[in-house]
C-alpha cells in the first residue's frame, strides 16, 4: 500500500471510478450541447441564455463542471507524480492544481445559477 | 554482421559508450544473440552480461535487443537485420554493461507476496484443486521474471519505488485467482492505492515484449474488476 496525501480519493479505485464516470458525463454533455447548437436554425444570445435557463441544463452543466474540475485534478496528479520529481515543484504544482480546481468550481457554479 | 554495444563500468569510465564489434555468422546461421554475445566475449573478454539456461528459462539474459526487450538467448540473429544494437534493460540502474541492478525489481515482486497464504488447517497430503480451477493459473505461472515487461513499461520507469509493475501484477494476480488462497481481501487491500496496480495505463508494452507470450495487461484487468467488484 502507497500512501498519498494530495490525490483526490484515499483509493486508487475511487480515483480511477471517478476518472471515468467524469469522462462519460462530460461527454454526454458535450454531445447534448452539440445536438443543441446544430439542432437551432439561429442561434443567438438570447437563444442560448434560455436554454441554460431550464433547470435541468443547469443542474447538468453544474454536475458537469464539478466532475470536470474533479476529472482534472485526477488527471493532472497523475502527471506530476509521474514526471514532476523534485518534491518543491511537485508539491508547488499540486497546489495550484487544488486551489484551481476547487476556483473552476465555485466560480463555474456562480455564473450558471446567475443565469 | 555488426554489433553496437552498450559498454559501462563504473570503476574506470566516467560515462557509457556504445562499442562496436563485428562477427562472422555463416549465411542460414540459426544463431542465437546470446551465442553471438558469447563469441564477442571470446574476444573481448572485458564484455559483461549474464546468462545461465539459454532457453529461455532461466530469465537472466534480458536485454535491449534493437530497441525491444527480450531474452538473447531465444532472439535468432537473422531477425536482427545488418546491425543489432544492444543496451541494458531500460530504467533500471546498470551495474556493467549489459548487467543491471534488479533490486527494485524484485523488491515490487516481493510486495505482493508471491506465494501461497492458507489460514485453514493443512490436509494429510495435499490441498487439492479441480483441474478448471488449475487451469486459471495457465499463463501467469509461466513467467520466468526476466523483467522484460517491467522495464520497458513507462509507468515502471516513473514510479519503479510505487507501481507493482506488470511482471508484480501477473503475479499478483496468480495468487489472487488460485483456488487455494485464503488471503484474496487482504491481497486486493494491499494494492488499492493510486499507484500499485492503477499506475498501470493500458499501453501494452509489457505484452508485446513478453518472451513467454503472457499478458500482464490482462491480469491487471482483472485485478481491476475484482477491485471494482469488491469496492462497489
Ligand atoms: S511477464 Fe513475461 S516479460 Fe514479464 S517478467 Fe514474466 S516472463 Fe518476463
Ligand atoms: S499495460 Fe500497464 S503494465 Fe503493461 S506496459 Fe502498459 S502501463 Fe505498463
Ligand atoms: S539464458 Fe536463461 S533465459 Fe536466456
């Protein structure tokens, strides 16, 4: 058993379930929102601020940009702890990996439900 | 037919170099590398590597033949084209030459206790196993632990002191599926954490080196299932 403080879960199966149930949600979102923007003949502003204004594409976007910021963080640890090997630079960059996500989330949140 | 070598000793080169030798091999030979590495080292003693079985059961020729890990012993020249290039196996420390320090190697292969754990009183004789559950250890007992598929594994290069890596896995998973066993929970707690088994990405390399075509790919898969069966 290797111990790590700064991933997201306290199992690597938790992180590794997480990875990809983000990965299928964001791409259903993705697809929704294409099916979206090629199904509306003319798409402008006010289009798009009504669509988002249906609660359910919004709690599907929030669900979305959670997961995705989630997915990130996954994703990104991996990367450091595979190539970052000075522990300063390491540590540095999973800080802001942190504070970026949990930045992405909050803010993310605030600008759907202000919609 | 010419041969570039990976030459290093620590004691009197201050960096590796590669040397180059040339070797007479007869048209239609069916000369194996290692007989050709032993013939170089007829004439320059000085060349280092290891080797025991030539068969391809013993594991301890493992080398980088043209880019791709293998045994010398069970590689024909006359796959090799002009020039076969040799190096040490990639990643891990190189003691001479051709001879690399396999402790972190072993070190992961111990970490997932390679040998069978049975709380239950012992029988007179033999615990005994019905031939279909033998046959679920058929291609994971074969593995000779050369190391081939470890070293050319990314994922070992990065962490080898963290992931199992593929050669630990296969064995991992060998013990996790042998019907005599009684330790599978305690097993599979010892390798839920973000590096052991999940470091591994799925790239394959491990499979297409393997000189005892196992796949440590696909116990890794099912080591993931029973994680996944057991965590949900
Ligand atoms: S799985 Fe294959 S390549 Fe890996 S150590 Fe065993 S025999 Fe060698
Ligand atoms: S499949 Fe996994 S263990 Fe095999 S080489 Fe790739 S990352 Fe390594
Ligand atoms: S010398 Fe034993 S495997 Fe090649």
């Amino acid at each position: 058993m290797v111990t790590a403080v700064t991933s997201l879960g306290r199992s690597g199966l938790h992180d590794w379930f997480i990875q990809r149930l983000s990965a299928v949600v964001m791409a259903v979102f993705a697809i929704y929102i294409g099916w979206f923007v090629a199904t509306t003949p003319d798409l402008q502003y006010p289009q798009w601020v009504a669509f988002f204004q249906q609660w359910l594409v919004k709690a599907f976007a929030v669900v979305t940009v959670i997961l995705m910021s989630l997915h990130i963080w996954v994703g990104m640890w991996i990367v450091s702890t595979d190539y970052l090997k000075p522990t300063g630079i390491r540590m540095v960059f999973q800080g802001a990996l942190i504070l970026y996500c949990l930045v992405i989330i909050v803010w993310g949140i605030q600008i759907l439900w202000s919609v | 037919m010419k041969f570039s070598i990976y030459r290093y000793n620590p004691e009197t080169d201050s960096r590796p170099s590669m040397q180059e030798y040339e070797l007479d091999i007869p048209a239609g030979s069916d000369m194996m590398l290692l007989e050709a590495l032993m013939l170089l080292k007829d004439k320059d003693p000085t060349l280092t590597f290891r080797r025991a079985c030539r068969e391809g059961i013993c594991g301890s020729d493992g080398m980088n033949i043209n880019g791709k890990n293998g045994l010398a012993c069970v590689t024909p020249v006359s796959e090799l084209g002009k020039k076969a290039v040799i190096r040490p196996l990639p990643g891990l420390p190189v003691v001479r030459d051709l001879v690399v320090d396999m402790t972190q190697f072993y070190r992961q292969y111990e970490k997932v206790k390679p040998y069978l754990q049975n709380r239950n009183e012992p029988p007179a004789r033999e615990r005994l196993q019905s031939p279909e559950e033998r046959a679920k250890l058929d291609g994971l007992y074969e593995c000779i632990l050369c190391a081939c598929c470890s070293t050319s594994c990314p994922s070992f290069w990065w962490n080898p002191d963290k992931f199992v890596g593929p050669a630990g896995l296969l064995q991992a998973y060998r013990f996790l599926a042998d019907s005599r066993d009684t330790e599978t929970e305690q097993r599979l707690s010892d390798l839920d954490d973000a590096y052991s088994v999940f470091r591994c990405r799925g790239i394959m390399n491990c499979v297409s080196v393997c000189p005892k075509g196992l796949n440590p790919t696909k116990a890794i898969g099912h080591i993931r299932s029973m994680l996944l069966a057991k965590g949900v």
